[in-house]
C-alpha cells in the first residue's frame, strides 16, 4: 500500500499557488477553517473522500485536516485530476491517490486504498466510494458514522442501495441542498460547461443552435447561459413538467430525433444513459458538436459513434473528429465525459466554495449526530443552507432584511 | 336569502362573450369539461367556492357544473368582480353572490350565504370561506369532504389552522402544485402585474428602477418580467437563500431602506404586513409610484401613507396621488389592493386554464379518497400535476421524448 | 371653416386630467417649456401639426402655444384620437380637428383646414400633412419655414419627393433622431406594442411562439420584449444585414411561409404592405392572432383576409374574428392598425418626452435657420441630440463620467 | 532582411491542425477562396499585412495567396502570437515575422521588414503599419494602392491622418462595416473577453458586480454578455446618447469615481486613455480584478497602479496581483493589454469569418478601383456587406424572405 500515489511530486509548488487562488476566492469555507482550528471537531477521526482532485478540493481536504482529521484521498474521474495540486497536497499532508489519465484499474485500487484505512466519515462524488464499500467491504461499511455526497448521481444510486434495504449508514444528500444546487449544479455548471466547449472548440455561441438534453439544475443553467449568450436554445425532456417549464421560459421543446436535424451543438445533462444514440447521430449536420455535461460518460452512446465512423482523428487535448460512414462529421468533446472538467478547469472556485461549506458542516452534523440518525439519505437540514446563504451574501456585501415582530407574529396566525 | 347577488343581470350578453373568449384560451379545461360532462362525477353535490369573479374563474364554474355539481360562488376580494361576467353566471345556473366595490359587510355576508348551502366540497382562494367555516360554522365545516386552496395567502392560513389541530377536513394545497406556482404565481403574475401598472400609470419600463420585495414565485416572475422590459431591478428579501438566489441571477439586493431612496416604483409580493411603512415612504423620491401584488392589502401600510400625507386625490380609476408633508408626491395603485386584478384584468386565461384545471381534478381526487384522508393540507398528487402538464404540452404543440426500457433500468439501479 | 372638430367639448376636464398626468412625466419637455416661456421663439407665427391627438401630444402643442405659435392640429390617424384631449386642448386656446372615429373624407378634410391657416413650421406624423401639401397646396408649401416628421414612413414617402426633386422646404427627420429612435421606436413600441396585445387578447406571452415581420428599430424593440416576457420570437426579414443581426441575438430566422405554420400571435412592423398575405394566412393555426405596428394599415392585407373568410364578429372593441373557409379562426386586431395606439393608449408618455423634445428643438431649429436650408431632409442635429440626452439622464438622476483634457487631446491624434 | 522570424518552425505541425480546425469554422471565407483560386486577382502583386498572427488571421493569408498574391506577415501586438501557426505559414510560404513574448524593437523592425518588401496592398490591424508608412516611409506608401483597417483603434488614426490632409492612399474602414462591428466588436469581443477573464481567473460571474467602461460595440457586447451570464453590470460612459442607451436596456450607469467602490471585475473598452487611474484604483475592494478589451494597454494606467503599489506577484499567465500602500490587492489581467487575445484566444474563427471574409472582398475592391478613390477613409460598399450577410446566413443554414415587386414599388414610392 502506498502513502500516496501522484504524477510528480515536484509539482507541488505549482499547486500550492493554485490551492492559494481557490482559497482567495472560498471566504465561506475560510470562515469556517478558522472556526475549526480552535474547534478540532475531527479530532482522532478518519475521513474518506473520492473527489475530482482540483484546487478546490485541496481547500477542503484542508479545512478537514485543520479540524482535526487525517484525510485520504482519491480521484472521482480518471481525467479530472489537477497533478500539481494533487502533489501539493501531499505536501500538506493529505494522502493522496489519483493521477490524470490513470487507468480503470488504477481508478479503482485507489479506492480501495482509501477504503483500507477504515474512514470514519466518507465524502463521494458520484457514488463510487460508497457503491465499492456497500459491494465489497460490508464489515468497514457497518462502522461509518455516515456519508456526504455530492453529486446528483451519487444520490440516485445511494437512494437506489436505500430502498433495496442495504443502505448501512446514512448519507447527507449535500447534492440536493438548494443553496448547492443553484450554486453548483446551476449557475456553476452553466458557467464552466460554456467554458469547456469555448476552450475546446473555440466557436462563437451566438447565433449557434444549442440543443440541451434534460432540463433539470443543471440544464436549466445551461440553458440560460446559452441563451445568455445569444444562441438559440433547444430543450429535450422526458418529464412533462420540466419540458413544460422549458417551454414558458421560451425555450423550443422538442424530441431529440427532430433536435438531431437541427443542431450545431448538444449537450446532455439528464443523470440517464444513451441519451444521443446512433439514430441521432445520423441525422446530425456535418461538424455537430456533442459535450456531455452529466456525471458519466454514458449520455452519449459511444459504442454507436464508433459503430457508425469510418475514421477517428485527434483535433486537440479535446476534441476529436468522427468522419461517418454518411460522410459527415461529428465532433466529440472530452471523449463524452463532463467537459466542464475535462476541457476546462471545472467550477469556479466561489461556487465550489458554497458546496464545500455544506460537505464540511454536513461532516460535522454527521459527528454530532452520531447514533441517532438511521440508515437512510437525509437532506441537509435547513439551518446549514441558510447559515451557508448569510456567510455567503455576507461576503458579497449584501445586507438583506429581517422580519419584525409584527411580520413574525402574522405569518404564524391564520388571523387577519 | 337571495338566489343571485349580482350588479345588473342584464350584462350577462357582454358576460357570455368574454367566458366564450376564455374558454377559447383554456384548452385543458375543455377538455376536461369534456369528460366530466359524460362521467358526472360530482351529480347530487354541492360545490361552494369563494373565488375572483373572472370570466376564468367562471369557466371552471361551468366545468364543475357540467360534472353535475351544483355550485355557489361568492366573491374572493371586493373589487375584483366582472359584473358582466357574474350576470352571464346567472342565467348558466350558477349562484352568484358579488359585485365589483361591494362592501365588507356585504362581502362577508355573500360567503356566509354560500355556506349556508352546506356545500360538501369547497373551493377558496385566499382562504376568507375555510376561515369562516372554521371560526363561524364548524358544524357545517365537519361534514365537508375537503377543500381546494389556490393562493399563497390561503394555504398559510389553512396550514395554520392544521398546526393548532383545529382544521375540520382536508385541504388540497392547489397554490402549491409545481404547475400552478410556475404557470400562475410566476409567469401569469409576473404578466399582470406589470400590465395593471402600465395600464394605470402608462409609464415606460425601460430604464426605471423597478423595486420588487419579496422573491417567491410571484416576486421572482415580476423581477424577471421587468428585466425583461429593461428595467433596473431591485430585490429586497428576508429569507438568505432567496435573496442568494436572487443575487445569482444578477439583480441588486439590498434593504428596503436603502432601496427606498432610488425606486422609481416599487412592488410587493411577500405575502406579510407592513413591508413599505412610513419610514421608508419618507426616504422616497417624488412621484415614486406603489402597487401591491399580494393577496391582501395589507403589504403597503396605508395607514402610515395617510399619516404622512397632507392631501390625496384621484389621477385616474387606478392612480391615487398622496402629496406627502415633505412636499413630495407619492402614486398609489388600486388602493394597495392586488395590482393585477383591480387595475388590469387579472391572470391570462392561459394561465388559469392551468390551475384551474388542478382545481377541478383535485375537487375530484378528494371526492374518490371521501373518508380517507384525514384533516391535513396535501400536495396536490404528482399524478395530476403531470397530467395536466401533459394536456397543456399537447395544446401547445409540444412532443417531448419518453424513457426507453433501457433508460428506465438504469434509472432505478445502482449499479453502473 | 370651424374654430375646432372635437368629439364633444365637455369632456374637457377629464382631458386636463390626462394632460396632467403626461406632464407629470414629460421632465425634458417640462424644461424646454420653461425656456420657450420667456424666449417666445415663435412669437407671430403659426405651426400645422398632423399628429395622433393623444395627452403626450397635447404637451407638446401646449409648449409650442406657450413659445409664442398659433397652433392648428389635425390627427394623423383616425382611430387614434383620445376625445377628452382633443376636447381640454380646444380649451387651452389649440385649435383642434379630430375625434375618434372621424371617416376618411373627414380625415382628410381636416388636414386641409390645418393648411388653410398658412402655417410657417409644419409637425407631421406619417407625412399626411406633407404630402397633401404638395399635391394639392403648393403655393402654400412654397412659403413654408420648413416640417419636422416624427415616423419612419414619413420619412420614406419625404425622402422619395426630395428624390423626385418635388420637396418645396427642408424637413427634419425627427424619426431619425437616433434618440428618438431608440426611445420611441424601440423601446416605446416594443412595451405599447405588446400592451396593445395583452390588453385586446388578456394571453400569455411567456411560451407563445411570436413572429415578427421587420427587424428595424420597432422590429427589434418588439421582438427583445416578447423575449423579455418569455415568448419564444421568430423574426422575418428581407435585409440579410437586419437578418443576420436577429440570428446572432439567437431569435430564429425564417421565412414567413414557415414562419405562418408556427406562430400563435404575428406582428408587423416593416413599413410595407402585404407582409402577410392569402398564402400565409391559409396555412396559419386555429385561433392565430394578427397584429400590426406599422404606421399604416397595409401590413396585413385585409382583402385577402376578407376574400377567404365566410364570417367576421366583433369579440370586443380590438379583436374580431374572421371565420375562414378552412374552418379555422383568426384574430385581427385592431383592424390591422397600429396595435399600440388602437388598442393601447400609445406610447408611454417618458417616450414622447424625448421624441417631443426633439420636435420642440428641431423647429426652433428650422427658424433660426430660416433661408438657409434648401429643401431637403435633414438629419437632426448631433448637438440636440446630446441636449435631450443629456437632460433625460438628468431627469432620471444618472451621472456620467466627461472626458479629460488628456483624453481629449488623444482622441484627436493619431500619434500613441 | 530574414526570411522569416518565428520562434520555432518545428512547431508548424501543430500549427496546421490548428489553422484546418479554423477554417473549417470559416465557410464565408472557404468559398471566396474557391473563387479567388480560379480568378487569381492579385496575380503579381504584393500584401503587407500587420495583424495579430492567430489561426484565423492565417486562413486570410492564404486565401490572399491563392489569390495570387505574394503576402507579408508581421504580429500587430508583442503578445498575440500563436507560435505554432507563425510556423506553420512559413511553411505555406507565407513570408511571416513576429514570436510571442517579442520586444518593442523587434516588434517594430518586423513592420519596417514588411513595407521593406513595398507592398501593393496593405491590411492593418491597429494602424501600426500605416502609421509607420506615413511617418517613416511615404515614398513607399506613395505607391501603395490602398489599405484595409481592422480595428476601431486603427480608424481612428488613420481619420486624424486624412483630417490633417496627411494620409497618402484611400483607405476602407473594415472595422466599420456593420457586419464587421456586429460580429466581431460586438459578439466577438463580448465572448472573448469573458472567455479571457474566466480562463484567467476561473471566478463565477454569476452575482459579480462587473463594471464596463464605454458602451459603443465591444463594450455594449461586453455587457450583454455579463448580464447574460447573471452578472450585475454597471456601465460606465462620457457620451450622454450611448449613456442613456444603456440605461435604457436596464444597465445602472454612473461615474467611474461610483463604480471604483462597487465592482468586483473591471473591464476598459473605450479606445481612450487612462480610464482606470489611481483614485478610482484607491477606492477599489479587495482583490478587485481589472482587465483591458480595447486595443492599446493605455486604458488601464499601469504606471498609476505601480506607483500606489508595495509588492507585485504572478499568480499565474494571466494574472498578477498588485498588493496597495493601502493592503488591498488588485488582479491585473494580461499586463493590461486586450484580455481577450492575451488570456483567450482572441475571436472564434466564425466571428473572424465574417471580418476576414470583409478584408477579402475589400482588398479585391481597392484594385477593381486603382487610381478612382483619393485619399480618404472609406466605409465598405453596403454590396460587400450585403454579400457576406448572406453567404453567413446561407452557411447557418438559414433563408429569408425576398421584396415582392409591389413592396419594391410601394417603398420606392410616397403614393399611399
């Protein structure tokens, strides 16, 4: 087993540099490692993540430690990792283990690793840490105080182990807190999704037609940027509502099948598999764009991209070339996984900051609770979200108001 | 006891023409209309409803008629009676009990009327008839099979009543559907809030600095109109997590005192008292203008505006101008009362369609679940909620994608 | 010859009201009406005006009498008249010829009598006045200080009798103004133009498919604020520069023959006729609403809506229905005039301030330029537009930064 | 005289794929080189160029080639040069001159390299090589047929030169043309520029308060963009029509002294001098981010920041921080110079489609018109902009409507 597992030490010092910047661009999260250094509420304690290792997470990782725990590590997607910052946080003594573009077993031992040294608390972002200790290491499952997730993903499959009855401690659904998920899964995620396809394709948005699958926090924020942006935004739903929704935003609702005629670039968002399939793909212009803006790279249907090419070429770091038997090209950002992470630096520091403040006084409520919370996925509670909304209005310079006696008093009576 | 209370009964040509008119933007409705007409689910009872007397609102009435109910309408608020409308009710069978500027007493003595009839299902919005059957006539109240709320107001008061354990029966929480809030708080209030102030004032939106307190679904649909039209638009917020929202979506947020000294007009939507008071009115520049979009008149306290004021006098059927002791001037819309009712025609149709559509569904979950839901206030069932989004996609022309086998597997497994 | 042509002189005080009222919100005219007080510059002369006889209007007429001129006004539309008005100016000593509903021999008989009073300056809106002057008045026109035209069809029919070499006087494009422009016929007619459409129709706009016919100032204007309401917009245009504008603002770009199969509500706004035409209508959806904000009723050809009709009725005083053979419906409202003046009041009245501003100047304008024009049409002058620029920030209590003496001197060269 | 002056001519393979991926974004400009390739219209003569040497710059250079020309590259600024497409056109048999990171002597002994070679026809991108023709070289410049401008900038001193009766040969205002301004000053640069800060500083610009100085094209689209990405903006101007403007579309505008104490991101994009100066940089908050879009690094006063400053740090490319006398810091992005080119890769190759496509046609038009045009700056004839308006809009896909021959007569006529 080894105490870490990084590309190369000696990008440290490039890495701390770029663990400073987040942390300048973090003030909730500083706020609360202040109040943990003289707190110490992990003192003694294990804490377990499987994280995208990026500045932001380095944050994190050290806020824990600074509260008294020892942290170890490892990377939620082979392609996310920052090496650099991974490294430097060697340096401050988290254990570390992920390297970009390390292999799927690679991807998986570290896991185990992780696992290995018997966590306390553990911290996931999408599910495979706790999916792997509820599939393979029961016995070190049994003895987790709990669990703090943060992707939607993540909560679908731990909700899924808790209605089969083999859920076996419970978990923060960090992911559904709604300061998060505007936050990150919104504003975040529109944001840094628009950057993965500047960066990897460097075409103007404006004019463009956007064709957005799924219209939940993380759609609906794409959506808007896009359209912030001047192009013209389809939206492809499966659920009623949400489509209903779409379309009074005045948005154009549609099946994919007639989107796929029409598009110059799509993105997938939905949290489902096969999303763009290869009876869409052939319908698509020459020089389609696909992104996939979902927690896995099973959105769009690679097998039938490949099925369907006669040829393949590397462009950039991003984007590659699929030529089709029909003579048309598609273009593939990220190799179809979340291209806000792969083609671009992922959220913005300040986003990540209102989650991470959430995993850290989730971690914490998880402690204080210890014993009394069954197996179950919980929400955060309420007075976190909004203890997390005033630090971060607080260092916008908002002041907003508060009610008086009087609108007190007349919102709890039904007397008029 | 009267048969009908209305203005003129000889309006009821000019009545039928703006129901038809209705009924032609309702196309969820109608069809519903269609199966009740042949299922007749509520023959042999009584329908009391204490609602806006619109020429939607008069739809509905004849849909729940047409299911065989007979039905008893008094008005929801003084001012916001069709009188045509209300005459054309009439000759359709319906009891109608209001008119356009009745008084309180009047207004009062109209819902005593409608319960007295002992309805076995009740429709309220604002909750005015559920207060009163609880405060005044709880015998009547015991047998009732469950009520519909549609407003904001209302359901805070029920949920009142249901905290202290005195609510008699069960209340579906129409106000409360997804549906509903987006279609009717939101984008139908956002519409006709903006259109009673142009239409009272005829002022330009473009470049005003339009104050909105309050970013629920309502507030939050009148700030995204009015940046719509190119207003500056302010947001004042008591709650952190929607005053967070609110500053993620680029508006200012600040204090109402602070917001005081630069509105060019300023809206409330909070659903409490004394959100504009005397101090804040004084800090205002002349000719600041002041409309109300709550349910009650209570959000703008007009008692401090008379304090402060050394002379009133009418501008036109929706403006009142208060010259104020410091020799400024302020507009009054419709008296503090709900804007988008008193000064323009309320809710578009299409709007209403929507809810009402869930009313008339929810009226019939409640007489199907008789005897097995206890006194509580229920969400609407998610089952009619997408229904009625079904209905209203299909109207609009819109076909969205359905799950495959495939996509509804993984969706429910946890394993990837 | 009569002294005046109202509808009925008693409703005078209901007019004063109004009147007030535009004042109230006319800052920049209010200012220039102070300076014309004491310098009477048109002291001994007399000013033709061809306006629609609205409040705003009658401020104008009103500064113009107050800068020393026998005023003659006729309207420019007649549908447009606002009686009261017409009626409290006759009061005010404004020598007025319109009432609403006025044929069209009484229309044109009206323009006359204006001209039989030999004006010095003519005010024209729509080029009415200056037409008939030189066709049928010549020797009057001849004598003619100059004219001021306050729209973009005025403008076109001026320019193409200067082409012709037919233009007797100079005339000022008041249209042109880019400040007129912007207020008035952007955003003025983007805000009016949608009143005029909620008010005769009370429809949703948040996810109604909107197409608009002309990309110009009114076009665009029209088009930003049904998208600021959420409509989803479609533009159709002829100049593939105004075209490829709408597409990079992401609206969709189409033909109309597509465009007809799609739309729920079209609005024209090009300045040509025909733009929707048998062809188009055919293929429209039940219930289709028309609408025009052009300044004539050519846009919408209402013989061919008539030729393929079998039955018309009135729905209320701006929508009919026109039954067609194919048994669909379609809405006109208004009868295919301007929307925002037939079925709305106009254009806010802190629209008209800039533009009225604008005429008040430019005639001043004219009269100190008296001899030295020769007949042709003029752009306003840059430095009255930066006066009423100016003065509307004013008004609106906006400061702006000025130019150092260093930043000046470098603008100028061309050394770095 | 070198051949060629590029960092590293290994580096052309890479440069090729770069420069096929932009040309695959460039169809307007693919298909006048098909036509240029069979007319060959600059058969024997030779194009000096200076313009910022990216991917797109080098598809122009070799549709001007495949045109015949024999063509002369140099880096219009010290810092825009992609190295590898620099070696990439050596290899194409470009004669070309500037590396990234090159010194202010050699950046200019580059320009004297081109005109040393007396060019025909010249394209500048600034006036750096104009100005240099005139000041250093007018027996060269004598026979010059003409010039292209690319930037406002440029335009600029080229007009002072002809206003000073200096300028030696006509020359067409690219950057004028309507499609140019729209696409690229506005679209362009309104992407670019936001794509510079996030890559910089990777901050969310959801709820930021970004200021931006001057509201003409590159501004307007800086701000459109901003608010479109839920930022709140505050405008900043000297011209009270541009100012009024933007507070007509609901940006706040106030003096840059206001601003100075708000902002958290401040973007200059006015073509003038010392914008942002020491008492508004006093004023700033912490950690306050200023970046440049205008041509020239003299918006921002760089010297003013030094003087006022104790400590300068890298924080990384793009980014240094400025710690103040008064413990503030402020984030320089790009040394001050434009964001967009120096952090982001300047424009999408589709934006610079439009405007090299402009160049094209323009450069084609100067020699059709050898020795017809005077000294003097011209704007591009409205047919060039028409017909790359209608290649653009034929490449997206889209058909607009044409005159019919009535509406060709009605416009042509004033007869109504």
């Amino acid at each position: 087993m080894e105490e870490y597992f990084v590309k190369d030490i000696n990008l440290a010092s490039e890495g701390k540099k770029k663990i400073q910047w987040a942390e300048a661009h973090m003030p909730v999260l500083s706020l609360i490692r202040e109040k943990f250094k003289q707190e110490k509420p992990f003192d003694g304690l294990t804490i377990g993540a499987c994280m995208h290792i990026t500045k932001e997470t380095a944050v994190l990782m050290l806020v824990l430690k600074d509260g008294g725990a020892e942290v170890y590590l490892s990377a939620s997607n082979p392609l996310s990792t920052q090496d650099d910052v991974a490294a430097a946080l060697v340096k401050h003594d988290i254990h570390v283990y992920g390297k970009r573009g390390e292999s799927i077993e690679e991807y998986n031992k570290m896991i185990d690793i992780v696992i290995s040294h018997k966590p306390d608390i553990v911290i996931d972002d999408g599910g495979d840490l706790i999916v792997a200790l509820h599939e393979k290491y029961s016995e070190i499952a049994k003895n987790i105080i709990g669990g703090c997730e943060e992707t939607t993903t993540g909560v679908i499959r731990e909700r899924a182990l808790a209605k089969e009855g083999k859920l076996l401690f419970p978990v923060i659904a960090v992911n559904d807190a709604l300061v998060k998920r505007l936050m990150d899964n919104k504003y975040g995620s529109g944001q840094s999704t628009l950057e993965g396809i500047m960066n990897a394709t460097h075409v103007l948005l404006s004019g463009k037609i956007i064709v957005v699958a799924g219209f939940g926090y993380v759609g609906s924020g794409i959506a808007s940027a896009a359209r912030g942006m001047k192009a013209r935004v389809i939206v492809v739903e499966v659920d009623p509502i949400k489509a209903l929704i779409a379309a009074l935003e005045g948005y154009e609702v549609m099946t994919m099948d007639k989107a796929a005629e029409i598009g110059d670039i799509f993105i997938t968002a939905t949290g489902n598999i096969n999303i763009i399939r290869k009876e869409h793909m052939l319908k698509m212009k020459d020089r389609a764009i696909l992104a996939n803006s979902g927690h896995f790279n099973v959105e769009i249907n690679l097998n039938d991209l490949k099925d369907i090419s006669t040829k393949v070429r590397r462009i950039n770091y991003c984007v590659e070339e699929y030529t089709l038997k029909n003579g048309r090209r598609i273009y593939l950002l990220g190799e179809g996984r979340l291209v806000n992470l792969v083609c671009a630096a992922g959220h913005p520091s300040d986003v990540m900051d209102a989650s991470f403040a959430l995993q850290a006084l989730s971690a914490k409520f998880l402690l204080e609770n210890k014993g009394k919370l069954s197996p179950y996925v919980y929400d955060v509670p309420i007075e976190i979200n909004e203890e997390v909304a005033k630090l971060k209005l607080e260092s916008m310079g908002i002041q907003i108001d508060t009610l008086t006696e009087e609108q007190k008093k007349y919102l709890e009576s039904y007397k008029i």
